[in-house]
C-alpha cells in the first residue's frame, strides 16, 4: 500500500498555514530545550486561552461545566490539560499524551574538577544517546541552582550570540589510530563526557594576594584550590551569585547551543534539538487549544522521564495523571472510585510520540514497507517494543478500524510504520502504562531523522498534519 505525499495535496492557503504552525514550533522549540522552560512555556500559552490551574479553582470553592478549561503541574516538569465535554465524564476522555524531555547530559551533583589546565565539568549522560555525537559540539548550559535559603538561580548559557558556549574535546585524526579501532559504543566513554569550562588562571594583585594569604588559615581548602578552578569560581559567584557547593542542589542540563533552523533549499524540514518529542507536545497542546468545546472531555498530558522509563514522582509512571483525575471529577459534582474508574477504561488515547523516519542512507536497517517517510504524514505505530514485541503495547484491530475512519473523515494524510528491522532493536513510550487502565491507545507522532542526535530533522509537512490528526482525534466521538 502506498501512501501520499502531503506536499502534493497542499494549496496556498494550507502552505501558508503550515509555515505559520511551524514557525510558532521552532520558537516553542528553542525557548523549551528543558522539561522545565517547556513548562513555563505551556503554562503561559494556556492561560493566555483561558484555562485555569485546577488548585485554583478547587480553592475557590467553584465547580466546573462543559467548556470548561483547567490544568495542572507537577513540579514545574508536568503538565496536563482538560477541557470539560458535554458527556459525562464517566463515558471517557479522548486522550493525547506526550513527553517533554529529550536526550542530553547532566550536570553531576559534585562535577567541578581541573585537569592539564583544563577546568571542566563532570556530567552523566541522560537517555540512549550516541555518545560520539556529542564531543567537539558548540554547547549551552539550562537549568536552576536552588540555593540553602530557598532562591532559585535560573540558568541559560550559551544560546545568545555574546555568551560563551562549552564543549566536549575529543582527539585529533593525526593521533586517532588506536581509536579508530574501538567500536562506536567506545569510542567515547561515558565518563569521558565531561565539558571544558575554562582554560585561564586567577590573576591576583599584589593587594588580594595579601589578603590572601592573611586568610589562609580561616580557609586552607581555598587555598589549596588551583588557579584555573579558583578563576571559574569567582566569574560563578561574580556573575551568577553561585558557589561551588550550590552545585549540590542543582539540576543543569548541558544541550546543543543555537537555534532550529529550516533544512534544505526548500525550506521542507526543520533541524532542531529535541524533536522528540516536543513535536508531539507541542502539535498536541495546539490541538487542545483549537478545537473548543468538545462533546467528549478532552485531556492532554505532557509528561517529563520519558526517556529513561517513564519512572520517578514526573514520570508517567507517577500517580499525577489518576490524581488530576480524581480532582477533575470531583469538580464537576463528585468523585466516586468506581465512576473514576469506568472513566480511564471507557477513555481512548493517542501516545504521541515520534517514530522512526525512513533515511535511504542507512536503508538496511528498515523494513521498507512498513516505514514511515517524512513528507507523508503523521505515523501510527500500532506497536513498538523490541523484537518480539517486548515491552510493547500492542493496539487491536477494532481501535486501528476506528482511528482510520477519524482520520479519512478529516481528510488526514497518515502512515503506518515499524521502529525497523524486527531484529534490530526497538523502543518504547507511555502508551503501555496508559493502558493499563484498560483504555485504547494507539502510538502516532511525526517521523525523525537522527532520532535522539543532538540535532534531529522532520518535515514541516507532517508536523501539520499531526496538528490535525490530533484535532480530529480529540473532536471523535
């Protein structure tokens, strides 16, 4: 079976249309390079269409109707939607559910050392990422320093054109015989990917040097500290008002510095950190917001741990979608377990997720004829897993009959695709833990290319048709 390309369907106005939608993603994704400015992001977008956050309303006392629009979040890292439907909501929610965080490193919690002149920074890589992409890349430092008094220290280095950018040094080809030889796994070691900070030492006047050395004995740790490492310690406390033990309480993640672009002579893709999935987030945020007030209540979770199992308090795994569940039925005249209960179960659901993106350089690793292409539209995956299906969830036939429909009565270019070769590998998303429940859900999302590189490519034309794909969705009764 063939599938269209969407670019032969478009008139002007779709195209025009396009290129607005994906102008406002590339913003979305470079403000949004962690869970954390996605969220600000979002919260700030929802607000400006009138939801309100659910603990306001339920301090107010007040209850809520159809057409109404709430939201939650969980520690600044989560988010989910909901938009009252005419229905009861015993009858089901139609669901999207998407992640926001995306493969990169982490700052360690003790990561200050020098070495060789060489200041650097000690991190941990987060997510399954080649780790020989990220050496010898222009890179930004984003995240918060929550101090002992309570402060946050919010940080963005490296994305404006005056700021200074880090990297991951690697060695020379003159010399790189021995490790040429290592298999790609490693080349580069995780411990290796530690950033350089800096490279010059503290330079003292003759005034400070005496200072200096009137306090050795109040703190003879200090002294005994490198000139190299002292010098990045006073541009951090002169310019971000931080120490060395901030650190502690600190979560810093080190991305790809600079902006997405667009991609080609044609202008048909966008290059860009974090395609997954802030794709999916953002094309599902957009639907929510576009599709007013629906019969079905409508839902759209926007989830943080994706990429290392769904697990911790932000997970998916967590119990903040149920808990913002119960709070909604409760809101609109009173929660019961049970009610709650046939709620989840009689809900459907897309796990919106992006798939592997066909790329005729590395051909042998896809089954052709269940791969998805950029440029012909949003990608059902009816299961993901590795291999033999593990870890999969497995969607059934009767939910994929009804998904085609909702789709040809949109007029919804779509594909279906495999993560490639069964043999191959695999991967997975939170379609399987919102299952459980005992609801449909089916993966879809947007084709990728280089899937979790620092820097990922899709089509304009299927991070449109997503959009509709997910507003047909969520408008199906």
């Amino acid at each position: 079976m063939k599938t269209k390309n969407v670019w032969n369907t478009y008139g002007a106005a779709q195209l025009k249309n396009m290129e607005r939608f994906a102008a406002s993603y590339r913003n979305f994704l470079d403000n949004g390079k962690t869970e954390r400015e996605c969220v600000d992001q979002i919260v700030e977008r929802i607000e400006e269409q009138g939801y309100r956050e659910l603990s306001t309303v339920r301090k107010a006392g007040k209850k809520l109707k159809a057409g109404d629009k709430v939201y939650a979040v969980n520690m600044n890292k989560s988010v989910i939607m909901f938009c009252v439907g005419k229905d009861d909501l015993e009858t089901g929610m139609n669901i999207l559910g998407a992640h926001i965080d995306s493969p990169r490193m982490d700052v360690k919690q003790n990561p200050l050392y020098q070495s060789g002149d060489f200041v650097y920074l000690d991190t941990h890589y987060y997510g399954g990422i080649k780790k020989y992409q990220w050496v010898t890349l222009p890179l930004a430092l984003h995240g918060v320093v929550v101090k002992k008094d309570g402060t946050t220290v919010l940080i963005n280095i490296g994305e404006e054109a005056d700021d200074p950018v880090f990297f991951v040094s690697d060695l020379l080809i003159h010399l790189a015989g021995e490790q040429m030889d290592k298999k790609a796994a490693k080349v580069i070691e995780g411990e290796a990917l530690d950033i350089i900070i800096g490279n010059k030492p503290i330079k003292l006047t003759a005034a400070q040097k005496k200072a200096e050395a009137a306090k050795a004995g109040s703190d003879p740790d200090e002294e005994k500290k490198d000139p190299f490492t002292r010098e990045i310690l006073r541009i951090l406390k002169e310019q971000y008002d931080i120490e060395e033990e901030d650190f502690l309480s600190a979560e810093i993640e080190v991305v790809p510095a600079g902006k997405s672009r667009d991609a080609g002579f044609d202008r048909s893709m966008i290059l860009g950190y974090g395609h997954d999935d802030r794709v999916c987030a953002f094309s599902s945020m957009e639907a929510m917001l576009a599709i007013g007030s629906p019969k079905r209540t409508t839902c759209c979770i926007l989830v943080d741990k994706e990429e290392i199992g769904s697990v911790g308090a932000t997970g998916m795994r967590s119990r903040f979608f149920e808990n913002s569940v119960a709070e909604l039925m409760e809101l609109c005249g009173g929660y019961r377990e049970l009610p709650m209960r046939r709620a989840l179960a009689a809900s459907r659901m897309l796990s919106s997720d992006v798939s592997a993106g066909f790329d005729p350089t590395y051909a042998s690793s896809f089954e052709k004829k269940n791969a998805a292409f950029l440029g012909h539209g949003m990608v059902f995956n009816k299961f993901t897993g590795a291999r033999g299906k593990s870890g999969s969830n497995d969607a059934n036939a009767e939910y994929m009959a009804l998904i085609r429909r909702i789709m040809d009565e949109g007029k919804v270019c779509y594909q279906t695709a495999e993560l490639g070769k069964v043999d191959l590998g695999g991967g997975g998303t939170i379609a399987y833990i919102l299952s459980l429940y005992g609801m449909d859900v089916i993966d879809c999302g947007v084709a990728v290319l280089n899937m979790h590189a620092p820097w990922e490519a899709i089509s304009k034309a299927d991070l449109y048709e997503t959009f509709r794909g997910y507003q047909a969705f969520l408008k199906s009764l």
